[in-house]
C-alpha cells in the first residue's frame, strides 16, 4: 500500500507542486512543440524513482509515457467550454493507470506502519491544499465570470491561503474526532462574512461564497474520513 501512496504523491506534487502557471499555458498554446511538456513528464519519471527507489526505475518510465499520453490527448481536445471536464478527466485517466500499474507491478498485500501513515498523510495535506484549491477554482470558475469581485482592497492571494488553512483545520478537526470544532469553524466563517454580503446585497455573491465553502468543507471532510478508513482497514 505504500508504493501506491508514494505513486499518488509524486502525481499529486508533479502536476499540481511542480507545474507553475507559466507552464500550463505554454502547453496549451504550443502542445507538443512546447519544451515544457517533456520536462514536466521528466519530472513525473524522477519524482517516481526519488520516493520509491532506482530499482523501479522501469516502472518510473512506462508511468512517465503514459502521463504524456494522457497529457496530449488533453491537450489536443481540451476547449475553453469543455475545461473543467477534461480537468476531471484526466485526473481520473491518471489516477487510474497509477492503481493499475501498481497493482500489477506488486500484486499488493497491504500492511501498516509508521512509514506508511506518514506517506498518507502528507498526501492528504498535499491534496487538501493544493489540489483542493485548484479543483474548487475551476468549479467556481463558470460563475467567477459573472460576478464583479474587483471591487474593495484585497491581499494578494489573501483568498487562497485562507481557503488553505480553512481545509487544513477542517482535516485536522475531522481526524481528531473534533466534529464540534468544525461548526464553530464554519459559524466564524459566516459571521466575518457577513459584513461583505450585507454590503453587496447580491444574491450571486452570497450564492458563490456560500457554494465555495460547502465544497471546501466537504473536499476537506471526505478526505479526513478517506484517511481515517484507510488507515484503520491497512
């Protein structure tokens, strides 16, 4: 079970850690002509061979020519109005062919130990925050388009590492049993809101804050619970 948790963490930090911005919109532009492509799959193959070892350095390879292949695909069909699902699927093409390799590759039998709930939990920590936050962008980004969010001061990225250490505390809050703490959470979250929406009266910003939210909350929800299940049945 550790490999495939190693396998999902070097995904997770070389798409989402490891990919800045700049990259992605190179790809798009210029697809296969673009050198940022093949360094980002270069990266994929050595972050495999970093966490799980030279000795599956073949394994690191086959993974690293499928990510470019499911990469390409995405990005020779992907448009502006089909984005969020070919993000989906994509996500779900890779995720997959990572369980079936490992899978195949270890004909896994599962155990636990210290090494291996440290590996789970950083990849929840990884996904909470930074995928998270990615995933709930692009959700929202249909209804982002139809709001005025330009108006008042705002520090930069202020939203963003908010929405950060509100997952954090939420996964916190959910492995530790502290299922109270979360209400208080989402209580305090309302009442420093409650100024902004007062001021706006619009429904859409209520509407959008309040969709944002609930999808943090429940991104950071599952993912405790999914932690705790794995943890408990391995």
């Amino acid at each position: 079970m550790i490999f495939l948790i190693k396998l999902l963490l070097a995904h997770i930090i070389g798409d989402f850690l490891l990919q800045p911005k700049s990259w992605v919109a190179e790809k798009e532009k210029k697809k296969v002509r673009s050198p940022k492509i093949y360094l980002h799959f270069l990266i994929h193959g050595t972050l495999i061979v970093i966490l799980l070892g030279i000795d599956f350095w073949a394994m690191a390879v086959c993974l690293m020519l499928i990510h470019g292949l499911i990469d390409l695909t995405k990005l020779y069909f992907q448009k502006n109005n089909n984005r969020v699902y070919w993000f989906f699927g994509d996500q779900i093409a890779h995720l997959s062919s990572i369980v079936g390799f490992w899978h195949f590759w270890f004909n896994p039998e599962i155990y636990l130990s210290f090494s291996s709930a440290f590996w789970i939990y950083c990849t929840a920590l990884i996904l909470i925050t930074q995928v998270a936050g990615i995933t709930i962008q692009l959700l929202l980004a249909v209804w982002s388009k139809k709001l005025d969010l330009s108006e008042g001061a705002s520090l930069q990225n202020a939203g963003k590492h908010i929405g950060m250490l509100e997952r954090l505390f939420v996964f916190v809050f959910v492995i530790t049993g502290k299922w109270e703490a979360i209400g208080f959470l989402l209580a305090a979250k309302s009442v420093f809101r409650f100024g902004d929406l007062r001021k706006s009266k619009d429904r859409k910003l209520t509407e959008y804050i309040l969709i944002g939210t609930l999808i943090s909350f429940g991104i950071s929800i599952l993912t405790g619970l999914a932690v705790l299940w794995i943890v408990e049945k391995i």
